[in-house]
C-alpha cells in the first residue's frame, strides 16, 4: 500500500533552551543549533515528498524571554533572512513569513520582504516561518482586516463564512495542516494556527528540536499516515458505520 505522506506539516519547535543547559552552554547555542536543524529538515522534508512547511519560529508571547535572548533570537533570523536565498532558490523553495511584523524592526522587515520577493516565483515547495505569531493574534487582525469591508457594505455580514475568514488570515492560500509535530515532551499546541489546526492531527516527541533529524520525522509521518482521518464524519469498519 502507498505511504500516506501529509501535504502539510506545521512544527512546533520546542527544547531549544533546554538541549543547551543540559550541556552546559548557554541558551542562545541551543537556538544556533536549532537554527541549522531547521535548514536540514527542509531538505528532509521535501524529499519526503510533504509539500507545505510551516515551523514557529518566534511566538507574541516569547518577547517575554530575557532581553538578551530575545535580541539573539532576532539576530539569528536576520542572518537567515538574508543567508536563505542561495539554497531557496537552488531547491526552488517559495519561503513565506507569517504574523505580526508591525513590532519587527524595519531591517528585518526589509529582510523578509526581500527573501518574499526572491522566492515568489518558485515552484517547489512552500515554507512558512512563524514570527512574531500568535493564533489569537492572528485572528484578531484577521476580523480588524475584514470590519472595513462590512462597514463600507463590500461584505455583508451575513455572508462571512470560513472562506471568507481564510482569506484574512496570514495562511490565506494554505491548505490547513495535515500535521503538527511537536517536540520535546510538551503535549499542547501554544496557541500555533489555532483556526488552521481544527482537524490537524498532532504528534508528540520528546526529542529536543536540536536532535530533531530526519529519522524523527519519518517517525511522525508514519504515525500520521497510521491513523484514519474522519473530519468528524464516519466511516465503515467491519462493515459497520463507526464514528
């Protein structure tokens, strides 16, 4: 039987911090090498064959971390802003940042903007990064992007429906995650594409971010493609209705 493969994975990358102090080295180590294992996994995830990557890099509640981390965590994505260009194109990778950027200096921005534009014409596959996300942030802009439109009458109330509502969301385009994988131990989805993940199906490591490789990941595509997707409908099995 043909592997199932989801069409979209969502990563939730977690035990950065921790992989370091179990070292002995500090946190902001533990993110540089979380950094590189990102760079693998997109690599391992395309041959694969999953078509959509969508991983969380930066969350609107980490600018609660120490200031120190904080300043390195957007350092880091500066670098890869601009160091990802090379290796996008030459795996013809179409990178798309979602969430917040009204709170990212301007530099950064420009970065993103940039890597967006260089990237826009490619045709393999499609990487999301999460900065300065949050679900509920998400949505809250999402209905602010829409009142203007209900209140000059160019969408009436009445017909605001999901797609309407995923047409405003920063993932407006993306199928929904097929699967979300999070690591190191932690069993709960943090506010990471609340609307999308409906009927994601989640997957559980404790394995840090760090040692995440592709074995891992063949590990939670195996789990997935294990397990009978129903969308809350039903099914037959041994020639009964289950639900």
């Amino acid at each position: 039987m043909k592997k199932k493969i989801p069409q979209h994975v969502a990563i939730i990358m977690d035990g950065n911090g921790r992989w370091a102090r179990q070292r002995g080295l500090p946190r902001t180590s533990g993110h540089k090498k979380g950094a590189e294992v990102v760079e693998q996994i997109l690599e391992d995830a395309d041959d694969i064959g999953i078509r959509y990557l969508t991983v969380y890099a930066f969350s609107t509640e980490n600018w609660l971390r120490p200031v120190m981390e904080v300043s390195a965590l957007m350092n880091l994505l500066r670098l890869y802003m601009k160091s990802a260009k090379s290796k996008c194109m030459k795996n013809n990778v179409r990178v798309r940042v979602i969430g917040d950027r009204t709170k990212l200096d301007a530099d950064l921005v420009s970065s993103i903007e940039q890597l967006e534009k260089d990237t826009a014409s490619n045709t393999g596959m499609h990487f999301q990064i999460a900065i300065n996300y949050g679900g509920r942030d998400e949505l809250i802009r999402a209905f602010r992007k829409l009142m203007p439109a209900v209140r000059d009458g160019s969408i009436n109330e009445e017909n605001i429906d999901e797609a309407v509502i995923c047409s405003a969301l920063d993932t407006a385009g993306l199928p929904d995650p097929d699967l979300m994988i999070r690591t190191c131990g932690e069993q709960r989805t943090s506010n990471f594409l609340m609307w999308q993940s409906a009927y994601t199906e989640l997957y559980f490591t404790d394995i840090a971010w760090p040692d995440f490789n592709k074995e891992e990941l063949l590990k939670a595509v195996e789990a997935y493609g294990s397990r009978e997707r129903r969308y809350g409908g039903l099914t037959e099995e041994n020639g009964e209705a289950s639900e």
